[in-house]
C-alpha cells in the first residue's frame, strides 16, 4: 500500500530500519538524454585512460618519447611539453588543490556530478552492467533467471560474463603500469614475460581490484566505502540543482486508471502513476521519490526513465529532474522557479580556481632550468693553511634541467681576493671555472675557497656563488658563509 505524503514535506521515508541486508540490484536499461551523456563521457574517459600512454611527444634526442610519462627510476614526470623534477612537487599540489576546488564547484552547481559521471567506480561499473545486460540480459531476464535453478546454458552465459569482466579488468591494471614506462616497449616485454616482476604485481593487484569493486561490490563502494557522499553533504547549499523527484506534481500518487478517474471527477491526482520505472533503473537501487540519499550518485538516469513514461501516458515531462526544494516551494506557493548558478559559494570556487590556475601557470612560465644547491662542510667547518689563508669547502650541486649540454661559469663574491677551485674538474679559466654540465642531470661538485684573512677579519663573511650559462646568459645563485676556524 502507498505511503500518503503531504504536498507541504518532500518525501523522505522515516519508517525504514536502520540497518537491511544487502538485496542484489538488476538495473534495467534505459534510454535518453542523461543515459547518451554518460555513454560519450565513458566512451571519452575510458578512450583516454587506454590510449593515452600510447601518444608520443618528441622532446629531442635522448629523451623519453611518450607523452605522459611517470619515470620514477630517473625521477622526472613527462606530461606532453611540461616535464618536472623532483624539487618541482609543489605542483601536484596544485593539482590536488586545483581538482578539490572544481568537485566543491560542481557540487555546487549541480549536486554529484563527479559521482554520476565521472568517477571511476562508476565508470568502470556502469561498463560492467552493459556487459551483463548484454550476456545475460535485461533486468527482467536476469530476475527471472535468479528465481530458477541454475542451467548449463545459464553457467555458459555466467562464465562468458566473467571473461569478459576479467579482460576488461585485466586491460585495466595493465594500461595503469604502462604510465610508468615505455608504453610499447613493455607491452613487449610483459607478452614475452620479460618484464620485471613489479609490474606483473601491480597488474595483479588492479585487475582484482576491478573486477570486484566494479563486478561485485559496486553500488556498496558508493554507499559505504567512499567519503564524498558523506563530505559533500556539508559543501552543498539550498541553491544546488539536484536529481529531484517534484513532489509538487508528483503527490498524490496513484495507478494511471485512478488518476484518469480523479482527474475526470475534478479532483487532483499527481503525475506520478507509482510504474516504479525510476527505481528499477537506478544503478544504485535508489527510490528517488523518497528524497535526498546517500546512495543516489546523481546519474539522471531515473530522469531519462521518468520522460520515457511521461511522453507514453501524455503528461509533462520533468517529474524527475535537477531541482532544488527551494524551486518546489516556490511553485506551490504560486512563485516562478529561480536558479542562482552565480552565487557568494560559486564564486570563491572560481575564485580560488583562478588563483591556484595563474600561480601555476605564472611558476611554469617564471622557472628556471639551471638551478644551484650550496652546502657548507661540517668538519672542518674551516681549514688554515700554512700562509695563513683560511680555505673553506662546499658540496654544490647544479641541475640542468634542458635537453642539451651547456657550459656554466662559476662566479663567488665573497671576501676579498679569493680564490676558487672546483676539486676534479677541468676549467677553461683558472680564476674563473667553466664547467660542462650534461643535459638533462644533476650534477654535484666539491667546490674550494680560499681567501687571505687578518685580525681584523670577522669570524663569519656571507659569501654568493653565482653560476652563469655562457651561450644563454640564464643565471642561478645561492647564499652560503664563509667562517674562520
């Protein structure tokens, strides 16, 4: 029997336990707007995911050709022209700041958008259904075929769902490890089982992880194991558009034959005809008409499921739809419908995402691709020799981040009349060392300094090393001191 709800309360059933068992969902498919928005959007994430490590990007002679590349044995991360160094992981910072601030925006504006759409699990899940739709059928198939024993030809339809699902899995966990080295050249290597151990171990580990986030635990990850249900919850406002079921249109629900009967005796009969179509295509196993919960992710699927049922019976389309209650009560009270997508939240967003934007952009245009690294000795802090000067010794360290060699001269302003000599290297000038850094390294060099001192010397001098590209003119220095014994 229906549950009556008044027209003045969304409906939010009250009365359910606590905890339920967990019941298997059979999602039905369906067709429309939101349902061809998410086949592009998987077709376009999946299609990136798997291809991506097969684009090439040239960089010049003897660097790595794959355009998005993490090379964790010579620390560098390729991502088409940009490459970073290790020193340069203030930038993932920012993307991970960056990527915080669009899922607040997008909550903002339109609710899960990031659940429904675009995140993995649901990507990956919402592949795994099609494929078992496509095996085993539909959802009425699949509820007919769970009531009876099992058969050979079911077994043989179970056992080609699963090959299935373990290829996508295992194609899955093997185009993860292709991030982090040659793209094709593994490929090889994992086909003639040369590659090396690591990556057999990782393609293990994902492809199980798929198969059964994606294949078993599904709607579970979203309800249980994943935060940002509960996170987002306290980042929404009144304003943001959610997948919303009208209950100002919807209420009083009834049977399409009762609500043509109420409708011809004058009296008022929602649009809602209780088909129970929103529920049976819910990823999810969602009732949208119960209001806001935890396991909607927001996919409109239920939408396209609702329009479907409208245009066959007559009726306006949009029962389900991204509202807000704030809209439902200002059609019950007579009012025009008001979206305010710019609003004080939306606009720190923004905000904020234009700042991080131009701070990194304003890094990677600023930086420089010769850098220097000074550490003083620490025993002897200082050593006198025997004229009297005082010789102090340093670890300098240069990074050449560019593609080809250069040669750097080495410039100290310190104490008076000092001397500079790089320990094991052959320099052009004797008063001024040139050095050949090779690209695309660090290289580190024992530096000396010895200068004349007298009584009236302080105990601690600063002292600037200064290193100068001669064929470009880039300069890079560094602060350190020089002290006495």
């Amino acid at each position: 029997m229906n549950k009556t709800v008044s027209l003045d309360d969304p409906v939010i059933d009250e009365d359910g336990p606590l905890y339920v068992a967990q019941s298997k969902v059979y999602p039905k498919s369906v067709h429309g707007t939101f349902r061809t928005i998410k086949w592009r959007l998987m077709a376009v994430c999946l299609g990136i995911y798997y291809l991506l490590p097969f684009v090439r990007w040239q960089r010049g002679l003897g660097a790595p050709d794959q355009a998005v590349l993490l090379d964790f044995p010579n620390r560098r991360f390729y991502f088409f022209f940009i490459k970073l160094w290790p020193q340069e992981l203030y930038y993932f910072t920012g993307l991970l700041v960056l990527a915080a601030m669009a899922l607040f925006l997008m909550n903002a504006l339109g609710g899960r958008i990031w659940c429904g759409y675009l995140c993995p699990q649901t990507v990956w899940t919402d592949l795994f259904y099609a494929l078992e739709r496509w095996v085993e059928g539909d959802r009425r198939d699949r509820l007919k075929a769970a009531a009876r024993p099992m058969t050979a030809g079911r077994a043989a339809r179970r056992v080609l769902k699963h090959a299935i699902w373990l290829m996508i899995a295992w194609w899955t966990g093997g185009a993860w490890v292709l991030y982090f080295a040659d793209a094709p050249t593994l490929v090889r290597d994992l086909a003639t089982f040369q590659a090396p151990a690591i990556a057999y171990i990782w393609i293990g580990v994902l492809t199980a992880s798929t198969y059964l986030l994606a294949g078993y635990m599904r709607e579970q990850v979203c309800v249980y194991m994943c935060p940002w249900p509960r996170i987002q919850a306290a980042l929404t406002d009144e304003w943001a558009l959610n997948v919303t079921y009208k209950y100002d249109r919807g209420e009083q629900r009834c049977s399409l034959k009762k609500s043509f009967d109420l409708r011809a005796r004058g009296e008022r009969a929602g649009d809602c005809i209780d088909c129970n179509q929103c529920a049976a295509v819910c990823p999810t196993g969602v009732d949208i008409r119960n209001g806001a919960q935890l396991g909607c992710i927001q996919c409109g699927l239920c939408i396209d499921a609702c329009d479907a049922v409208m245009r066959k019976i007559g009726r306006k389309t949009g029962l389900i739809g991204y509202d807000n209650d704030i809209n439902i009560r200002r059609r019950m009270d007579g009012r025009s419908e008001l979206f305010k997508p710019v609003r004080p939240r939306t606009l720190v967003y923004a905000l904020l995402i234009a700042v991080v934007c131009a701070v990194m952009l304003y890094g990677l245009l600023s930086r420089t691709l010769l850098d220097l690294s000074v550490l003083h000795d620490r025993n002897p802090v200082a050593v006198r020799l025997s004229d009297g000067s005082v010789r102090n010794g340093y670890t300098v360290r240069l990074l050449n981040k560019r593609g080809f060699d250069r040669v750097i001269a080495i410039d100290v302003d310190g104490p008076p009349e000092t001397s500079v000599h790089v320990v094991g290297a052959d320099s052009v000038t004797v008063d001024r060392p040139m050095i050949v850094l090779a690209r695309d390294t660090t290289t580190e060099l024992r530096v000396l300094l010895t200068a004349p001192v007298d009584d009236k010397s302080q105990p601690s001098m600063p002292v600037k090393f200064r290193v100068t590209d001669i064929g470009l003119g880039e300069v890079a220095s560094s602060m350190d001191h020089f002290v006495l014994p």
